[in-house]
C-alpha cells in the first residue's frame, strides 16, 4: 500500500487530477469539512507540489518555450515593477499581484509537464468529468427549488431560480459549464464506441442544461460565439449554416411567450438587454457604469493605471472598499493601464493562436474534435471575461491557463521537435 502511494505521489499526472478536481475540493474543504490551515492552504500547497514538478520537468525536457515566452516575460516584469513602486499600499500591491500571476504559472505546469495527446486526451476526461458534477448538482438544485440569493436575481426578469452548483455564482458556473460543453460535444464527437458517445451525450446535455439554468447570459454568448468560430475553424459551409439557424432561432425565441418554460424565461432574459430600464440601471450602477468607471481610472493613469489590487476586484473591494467591475478586461485596463492590458491581450489571444494552429495541423487526427472542443471551451471563457471577472475565480484561471499550457505544449512538439 505504501509503495503504491509513493508510486502514485511521484507523478505528475497524479497532482495534475487533484488540479482538475479543485472546484469539487475547495468546496468539501471549506463547507462540508472545514480544516483549519488545511481548508485555506490547500490549493497552494498543490500549486507548490505541481512547480517542483515543473522544474524538474524543465531541465529535463528540450522543450522550448515559443515566442509567447516575450510576452510572458514582459508582462511579469511589468507587474512586479507595478506592484514594488507602490510602497505606501503594499499589501493591496502584493495580494493583486499574486491573484493575477499565482495563476499563470499554471500554464508553465501545462507547457512542461505534458507528455503526449494521450495523457491530454485523459485529463480532458477528467476535466468533463468533474464539469459534469456541477452541472448535474446545478440542474437538480433548480429541478427541487433551492433557493437562489436574490443578488443574483435582477428585480424585473421573469427568472427567480439560478443554477449555482458547488462553485461561486450562476455566472461562474455559466463560465463553467461553457467550457465543458463544448469539450464533451468534442468527446462525443471523437469515440467511436456506441456506449462511450452515449456517456458524452448526456454529459453534453446536461451541461448545457446548466448552463441554461444558471441564466448567465454572457455565457450563453460567449458559447454561441465560440461554436460558431469552431464551426469555421471545422467547417465553413457548416458555420455558414449555423449562423443562419442562429437568426431564425433569435426571430423565433421572440415570439415565444414568456408563459413557456424554461424557453420563455430564457427570452425574457435575453430581451431584457434591449429594454429603456436595463440600459438606465446599467448606466446607473449596473455594468455600463462600472466600465465606465474602469475606463475613467485608466484615464488618470493611462499607460500604467493605478495599481495591482486597486479595483474591480475581490483585493480592492477588500482593501479600498470598490466594487466589482464586472469584466475581467476593463478592471485590468484601470489596474494595468494600456501596458499591461495589452499584454494581457496579447498573451491571450496567442495562446489560442496556438491552439488554432494545433487544430488545424491536426485535422486528420484521432484528436481533432476533442482538442476542437477544449478550444471551443477556452474561447467561450477568454470572451465570457469581457462580462465577468471570471479569472478572478481561482480553478477557472488555473484551468484556462493550464490547458492554454498543454497547447503551446502540442504546438512546439509538433513544429519544432516533431515528436508525434
């Protein structure tokens, strides 16, 4: 029994699994069994483990960071140059610091720690599995009517019941569960055993289910956008198709009546968005006026904004007491002013660069739909941050970023050393 723990604890793949499982942890750890230190530490200490592993992985492989290690570089730099030039706000500099960049070390855990697609091919499983928990918690938690806090119902919207599962919010479960679709419709479309496509169908189903049930309309979006760009990456004539059935369904939905259900809430949800009230309170103290607010900060310190930790997110709202700007992006921007925001854009949209270049090189691959899915998910996160400070919320950034990892992993192998 010893011998077949220290065998499981001296690999990677095993630290990386309890890394998919966070959401499932973090929650027992916290809410079910509470351990002092334990409860608040874990999550690092995993983080700690994973990095040993990292380093040596590092000096053992000859796997060379592309050019997306510039941007990396640079954007580091930038942030502890941010974070010690503001000495009298200290702790706020540092805890903003660490709630960014703690999490992008995932992605070096990703690039140097993947050994081949098939162990990628086995922590996307394992990635849908878990996905699949919560959205099938989220389902049953609005099939018997647990109730929903109601800051996280619009006073107004026909909607009362948000799916929230074991994870922070409806719109972080949303987030969730856009990842996850897309990755199991991939799974699905990628076995060709009959049991096996039925397993992927209802994770497929359910988690979309979940993600309707979380009424998170920037996730709905962010997923509508990113099947339509995976379609064209897969097939334009079919995404041609898609957009088309995208209109008749819009043209259709709003005809529906609001009494039909879940589909006339859905509607209601969404039409909500055009109406005089939304767009007044949004302005007022909504989203609209919380970007506004961002893009105002940005424009007292353009290029390098006002600090780390200083607003828009969960560190300022502890520190200074502002609220939350509701976009990852926009509280960047009045954080890291026009440097750092474009970094942080740029290093983003080369990652999925990346991952488009791994698809693509791989079309006649057993993975092409699985990784097609994964980058589906990926995207529809990446954009559900222009409503959401989703990489604020710990897995989702470490699960971004350590899969955003194993593509630039892919993508080196497959240009530079031609290992599969």
């Amino acid at each position: 029994m010893r011998e077949t723990v220290l065998k499981w604890g001296s690999r990677s793949t095993t630290w990386l699994y309890l890394l998919l499982a966070y959401p499932v942890i973090d929650f027992v750890l916290r809410k079910i069994i509470p351990i002092p230190v334990v409860s608040s530490f874990w999550d690092e200490a995993l983080l700690l483990i994973l990095l040993g592993f990292t380093f040596i992985a590092f000096f053992q492989d000859n796997r060379t960071m592309p050019k997306i290690k510039h941007l990396l570089i640079a954007f580091l730099v930038f942030g502890i140059a941010l974070m010690v030039t503001d000495m009298a706000n200290w702790d706020a500099s540092v805890e903003g610091f660490r709630s960014v960049y703690q999490y992008i070390l995932a992605f070096l855990m990703g690039f140097y720690l993947l050994q081949s697609p098939e162990q990628l091919d086995k922590l996307m499983k394992g990635l849908a599995l878990v996905g699949f928990l919560a959205g099938l918690i989220g389902v049953l938690q609005v099939a018997i009517g647990v109730q929903t806090p109601e800051s996280w119902v619009q006073e107004g919207e026909a909607i009362t019941t948000r799916a929230f599962s074991f994870v922070t919010s409806p719109n972080v479960l949303g987030s969730y569960m856009a990842l996850i679709a897309p990755l199991a419709a991939g799974l699905f479309l990628k076995t060709p055993s009959g049991k096996e496509k039925l397993a992927w169908a209802v994770v497929t189903l359910t988690t979309l289910l979940a993600l309707l049930l979380t009424g998170s309309r920037g996730a709905w979006f962010a997923l509508a956008f990113s099947l339509l760009i995976c379609c064209y990456i897969w097939n334009k004539r079919i995404a041609g198709y898609l957009v088309l059935v995208g209109i008749i369904g819009v043209v259709a939905l709003f005809f529906v009546p609001e009494s039909v259900p879940l589909v006339g809430t859905i509607k209601n949800r969404i039409f909500t968005l055009f109406t005089a009230d939304y767009m007044s309170s949004s302005l007022e103290g909504g989203r609209l006026g919380r970007w506004g607010e961002a893009y105002d900060k940005m424009r007292v310190e353009p290029l390098f904004g006002v600090g780390l930790g200083h607003h828009g997110g969960a560190v300022a709202s502890r520190h200074f007491g502002t609220i939350y700007s509701d976009s990852y992006f926009f509280k960047s921007l009045a954080e890291f002013g026009l440097i750092g925001i474009i970094l942080l854009i740029g290093l983003v949209v080369q990652l999925l660069r990346y991952a488009v270049k791994v698809i693509r090189s791989m079309n006649q691959s057993p993975y092409f739909f699985s990784l097609l899915g994964l980058f589906g998910g990926l995207f529809a996160v990446a954009l559900h941050n222009l409503v959401e400070n989703i990489f604020e919320v710990p897995f989702m950034a470490l699960y971004f970023w350590l899969f955003g990892g194993f593509f630039c992993a892919l993508f080196v192998d497959q240009t530079q050393t031609k290992r599969w």
